[in-house]
C-alpha cells in the first residue's frame, strides 16, 4: 500500500498514474462534441450505487475506466461552447497545471511553516488584486473558497465595525437581485429576519439610488442602524453592475460600510476596454472576486479584499499550536489570522501562474471577448420576433424569452419556456439557464466562453424555440 503514497519512491508511480489520468481527459475533451449527455438521475444512480466502495480495483487504469462509466462520459462540460448556462468559464491551462501542482505539493496556507513561499505569493496576489481595484496603501485581504465566503467573512468584518450592540438593530441594504449570499450571510451573523432590505432595481436592474437614500434615512429615523451596503457588480442574473459612484457617496455620507459583490464583474479588473464599467469599486470598504468565475481559474479560487488591514482582525484568533501571540512580534506571516479557514488549499498558485503566463491582459481579452459576444447575442435577440429580451448586457449575460405569436397566455408561455430548458438539457445540444423576471419564466445565456461565436447563438435559439413550439403544439392538441 505504501507504493500509493506520493514520495520520492514513488515518483515514477505518481507521473505514470497522473499522466494516465491527463491522456483520458485529453481525449474526452478532443472528442466531447457536446457539452452534456442528457443523462438522467434514474440512468446513472444505479451505476454510482453499484460500486462497492469496500472492494478496490488498485489499479489505475481499471479506476479511470470505472470512472469513464460513472463520470466522464455524463459530466457536464463548461469548455464546449453550447453550454452557456451558468457562471462556470473554460478554464486557461497555466491555471490547470497550478492545479496539479498545488495538491501534489499540498500546501496549507493557515500558517508559513505550512507553506512558505505559497504565503507570500497569495500576499502578492491580494495586493496585486486591491491595487487593481484601487484600494489604497492600507489594503489587503485574504483567497477564500468562494464569493459566498468572501461575502461571509467581508459582512462579518461590516458587523464589528458597526456601532451597535444589538443585533436586533442591524441593517443591510443590497439590491433585490444581490445574491442570496447575503441573506446566508445575515443569518450566519446572528441578525434578524428582518435584517436584510432589499432596494429595488430600475429597468437595468441596478440598484435605484433614490430608494438607497430614502432608506438610509428610514433606517436612521426608526433607530436602527445601517450595517452595511452590498452593491453588487455584476448581478448574478443579469450581470447589472450598481451605480457604484453615487452609492459609495451615500455610504461616506452616512457613516456605512461599502461591500462591493464583484464576484462576477471582477473580469473587468483585467479588462483591456471596459475597466471604467467598475469606476467607484475603488472607495469599496471590502471587495468580493470571484477567480473563477471570470478570471477563467478553476473552482475554486476566490478572495475579499478590504481598504483597512486593520479591520480582518474581526477574524483572529490565537493558538499556541498554531499562531501565538509571540509569532506577531517575531514577525513571521500566517494568513489565518486573516481568515475563516485554518487548512487552506493554495488556490492563489493557479492565478500566480496564471499571471506569469499570460498575463493579465490576456485574462481581460478574453473577458472582453464574451463582453462583446454578448452584445452581438443582444442583438440577435432585439431583432427577433420569437423572444423578448430583457437588459442590455452590462457584462456577458443575456436574459430573455421565447414568445410565441400565436400565445398569449402568461402561464403558458412560461410552461414552453421552462420546457424547452429541460428538453434541450435532455437533449445535451446545449445547457442554458433559467430565471425569473417579474414572475415569467425566461431563460438565460451566461457566456463565459470566448469560443462561442454569434453562429452558437443563433444556432441554440432555434433549438429552443423548436422545443418550445414542439411543447405548445403537444399542448395546444391536448386542450383542442
Ligand atoms: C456566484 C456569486 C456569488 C457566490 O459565489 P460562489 O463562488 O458561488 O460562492 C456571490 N455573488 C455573486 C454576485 C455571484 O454571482
């Protein structure tokens, strides 16, 4: 048993099995002509129960092909350009190989005596992102596991700060369509149920200044006390980016701190064309960015970042195994007084050589890539009859819906739209996403993919109105 375990014995053993390993995937990604199967629960429950996990096969090549069976063959694949559901992007190989590095090395990044180097390359990282961002001398932050987390930790750090003691009290003013992170959030904090206020949305589903200040004063008037404001950059529906100019003016004004959720608009941070499209994250108190979502990182690979150093030591806690006091005077690094995991993956090495090879510029082009995409999809749709489009594309997202010329029913255009979602996931052909606008079902693109052209576009429209018009003829037989 000992020849599995990965040491200078068994180097061989270790590139042998991994290279097996990167040879299948490379093969199923030259061959994968779909993005996804279709295959079903009840199709593939059975073969994942039928593996007696108390009866190994040892060897590798006989794993990789079980694993063919129960994964590889039905997965579904974010590189093929037809899957444009959610916000998963391809992932750029130096990212890939920082994958393959860091568990090999495995290093943790809680403390340096865990992993040296890997501590003071996420430090680069943090400052090299807050001065993208622009957050001044005093900045820093911490990589995390994702923008849950990132919005986790930068409201718990916004709950400290707050001058209140009772919880009771406290508010947090985001927009209606902020991620669900933040009601997570508020309860994780111990707030109330009331706690979170949502501020309506214009037409571009941007948080309405106006409401943002009537409810400042709302809040101060009935004695309570606004804890933070969430502005969100790059809603996860729409990929609206808030005003955030006049929002961080309100902020300075009333003494509130300024979270800015850039878990998906964080691309432009790299952005050859469209970084003025964030102007204003710069007067953030904290920052979310998701890596992996629009820095092309694989899951996962995340970080907040805060203006004030000072404020992560809401997250400190010392112990004499692994960071006591003394280590502060000694002046050696340890990432988890800053952070609310202590055994951390070094996610920030897939960024690092990310950044050494290609650059952030290649990352914003290509982030511009799926920016100007969505504006042709735009308008592909603006100029057809079949669907109503909803946004103008701030960021890569399309929201919009079929609506068909001989149906005027609501509900029953929300049934075809719905159904020709699963039909076409059925089918594999392509993987779109769904949402609610004003209570109708539409569907979303969520392109990610510099691969995908105007053609894929136009291409998965008439799948889906094919399987809507398929699913209203059905209906409309049944009815007659
Ligand atoms: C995806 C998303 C999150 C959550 O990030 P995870 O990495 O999935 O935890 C938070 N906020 C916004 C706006 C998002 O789009």
């Amino acid at each position: 048993m000992r020849s599995h375990l990965l040491n200078g014995l068994t180097a061989e053993h270790y590139r042998r099995s991994v290279t097996e390993g990167v040879e299948r995937v490379a093969a199923k990604l030259a061959t994968t002509d779909r993005p996804f199967t279709g295959v079903t629960v009840d199709a593939l429950s059975p073969r994942i129960d039928a593996i007696d996990l108390d009866r190994p096969l040892g060897d590798t090549a006989a794993v990789l092909d079980e694993l063919e069976d129960v994964y590889l063959r039905d997965a579904v694949y974010f590189h093929h350009p037809r899957y444009l559901a959610h916000l998963n992007c391809p992932v750029v190989i130096p990212a890939v190989l920082g994958e393959a590095v860091l568990s090999a090395v495995n290093s943790s990044l809680d403390t340096w005596d865990q992993s040296a180097g890997g501590t003071l390359i996420e430090r680069r990282l943090v400052d090299w992102t807050a001065a993208r961002i622009g957050l001044g001398p005093a900045a820093d932050g911490v990589f995390t596991s994702g923008g849950t987390q990132s919005n986790l930790q930068a409201l718990l750090l916004a709950r400290e700060e707050a001058k209140s003691d009772s919880l009771a009290e406290l508010r947090i003013l985001t927009s209606e369509v902020s991620h669900f992170s933040v009601q997570k959030s508020a309860k994780l904090l111990g707030l109330g149920p009331d706690a979170v206020v949502a501020i309506p949305v214009d037409h571009d589903k941007r948080m309405q200044t106006v409401a943002l200040a009537h409810e400042l004063e709302r809040c101060t008037k009935d004695g309570l006390v606004p804890m933070a404001v969430v502005a969100t950059a790059g809603s996860t529906d729409f990929g609206s980016i808030d005003p955030l100019p006049e929002i961080a003016e309100l902020c300075a004004r009333h003494g509130v701190w300024l979270h800015v959720d850039a878990a998906y608009g964080c691309g432009l941070l790299a952005s050859l064309r469209y970084r003025d499209r964030i102007d204003g994250i710069e007067r953030a108190d904290s920052v979310t960015v998701d890596y992996h979502k629009s820095f092309f990182q694989p899951v996962s690979s995340s970080a907040v970042l805060v203006r004030d150093a000072a404020t992560l030591r809401h997250a400190t806690y010392h112990a004499e195994y692994l960071n006591p006091r003394r280590m502060v005077q000694e002046r050696i690094p340890n990432q988890v007084d800053k952070s609310l995991q202590t055994t951390r993956r070094f996610d920030a090495l897939k960024l690092w050589l990310t950044l050494r090879t290609m650059g952030a510029d290649g990352i914003g082009q290509l982030f511009d890539e799926v920016c100007d995409l969505a504006r042709e999809g735009w308008k592909l749709l603006a100029a057809d009859p079949r669907y109503d489009v909803v946004v103008e594309p701030s960021l890569s997202t399309l929201v919009f819906r079929y609506i068909p010329a001989a149906v005027t029913a609501p509900a029953e255009i929300d049934r075809a739209n719905l159904h020709a979602r699963k039909a076409l996931f059925a089918s594999g052909d392509a993987v779109v996403a769904g949402t609610k606008v004003a209570g109708r079902q539409y569907l979303k693109f969520t392109l990610l993919n510099p691969e995908t052209t105007t053609a894929d576009i136009a291409a998965v429209l008439d799948l889906i109105a094919g399987h809507a018009e398929q699913y209203l003829g059905v209906s409309l037989d049944r009815a007659s």
